[in-house]
C-alpha cells in the first residue's frame, strides 16, 4: 500500500463510524477495500450487499421487484421492532403461494403482513388439506378394488391403506419412511402398492410391490427401522399369497 492509498483508508477509517465498526467486528480488509472502491461506509456497504442477494434471489424465483421494492422488504422482515421470523427463501415462497391461491398482490396487506410466518404455515396448511382431499380420492378408487384380496393366515394379516393418515401412522409406528417420502403419491399414482402385514392390532412389516414384466413383485419388505421382523419369512410367505390373488387385476 503505498503512502497515498494509506492516507486514503485513514480518512475513511476515521469517517462515518467506520473505524469503530471495523475494529469491533474484525471486517475483512477486502471488504473494506470494496466499501471504498464503491465510496460507501462499511454499514452501508453490508447493507447494500444484502440488497444485492435480494434482487439476486428474486430475480431467480422470476419475480419481478425493483431495488427499491426489495429494500422495502429487507426492511420489512429485518425490522428490530416487528421482526418477522422468516427468511428470505420462505417469504418467496409465501408470494408464491399466495398468488397461486388467487390473493391480490398489489395489496399491502397480502405483501406484508402483521406476522408473514403464521401467513405462509397458513396457506401451507391449506394447500396441504387440499392435497391430501385430492389423493384421498384417488387412493380411494385403488384401494377400493384391492380391500376384496385382503388375506390373513393365523395371526398374520395384510392391511390395505385406505389415506394418507395410514402412511404417516405406519411410518411414526415402524419408524421408516412410507409416510414422509410420498409413498402416498406413488400408489395414487399407480406406481406402486403399499401393504401392511399386521399381527394381531400392530403393524409388523411394510412391503412395496411393483409390475415387473406385468407381474407384481416384491421391492422391498421391512419392519421397524428398516429390519427384518422375527416373522420376516412368514410375511413374506403371506405377502406371495396376496400378490397370487391380487394376480393381473393390480
């Protein structure tokens, strides 16, 4: 650094505050060098950097905002007397939301609310209620015609789920993730068929099955976290009965 460039941070170390911040947030020295370069202080520089990852991240969800909106809205949810306890990323994904749900957002109250966070679990909430209405119905009609080919063999039984709340009780039962990696969406889907052995009242054994060549096969057939159940052979042995009676009508 030479004695001019040297003259120069002094001055810019001695205005605005600048010295006392850096010294009590050890700033690195390349950004003090691009706070002067683009002749702001170094709050205003940190500032201007946060505006700058604003319209970045707008501008890759393809949601149109000014530099001045999206200082309005750093504002708004760094506010330290009405924080909002969300995050950039969730407040995109609340506009989304909003919009996909026919809100008006020009409106003030829909851009900002009192509390963004309850305003996103909300709307998250009822597209969840709805998303569940829907693959209820179209679990409904496959379910329907497999609930006949439920078999049992002593204590043993295959259990058909009939909703989504089947998925995530037997998921929370067993502790696997039939309920959480849309296992739920899948069979709706006709992709695949989701069955329960049970002894007695207890879920044992959760089984996939898929076609294969037109034929159902087992993919996989797990008890509690991911482990062969002391009855593993004997739900399988029960599993090969319900795919010969379930035959080609899967």
């Amino acid at each position: 650094m030479n004695p001019n460039q040297k003259k120069k941070l002094i001055r810019w170390l001695m205005s605005d505050g600048n010295g006392e911040y850096v010294k009590a947030h050890n700033t690195l020295f390349t950004d003090i060098q691009k706070a002067m370069k683009r002749g702001l202080g170094i709050e205003r520089f940190y500032y201007e950097q946060c505006i700058d990852k604003y319209e970045e991240s707008f501008k890759l969800a393809r949601i149109k905002r000014t530099r001045a909106q999206c200082e309005e809205i750093y504002r708004y949810l760094n506010n330290p007397k009405k924080p909002q306890n969300l995050g950039l990323h969730d407040y995109i994904d609340y506009l989304g939301m909003a919009k996909q749900e026919g809100f008006n957002m020009k409106e003030k109250s829909v851009l900002f609310p009192r509390d963004v966070a309850r305003a996103h679990d909300s709307i998250k909430s009822k597209r969840k209620a709805k998303e569940t209405k829907e693959l209820n119905k179209k679990l409904k009609v496959i379910t329907e015609k497999l609930l006949p080919f439920e078999i049992k063999s002593k204590d043993l039984r295959i259990v058909i789920p009939t909703c989504r709340n089947d998925f995530v009780e037997w998921g929370k039962k067993l502790h696997i993730c039939v309920g959480t990696y849309d296992y739920d969406k899948k069979m709706a889907e006709g992709k695949c068929i989701i069955v329960m052995v049970y002894t007695n009242d207890q879920p044992l054994e959760c089984c996939e099955l898929q076609k294969e060549n037109g034929k159902l096969r087992i993919i996989q057939l797990r008890g509690e976290h991911n482990q062969d159940s002391p009855r593993h052979e004997d739900c399988r042995l029960l599993v090969n009965k319900f795919i010969g009676r379930v035959g080609a009508t899967a």
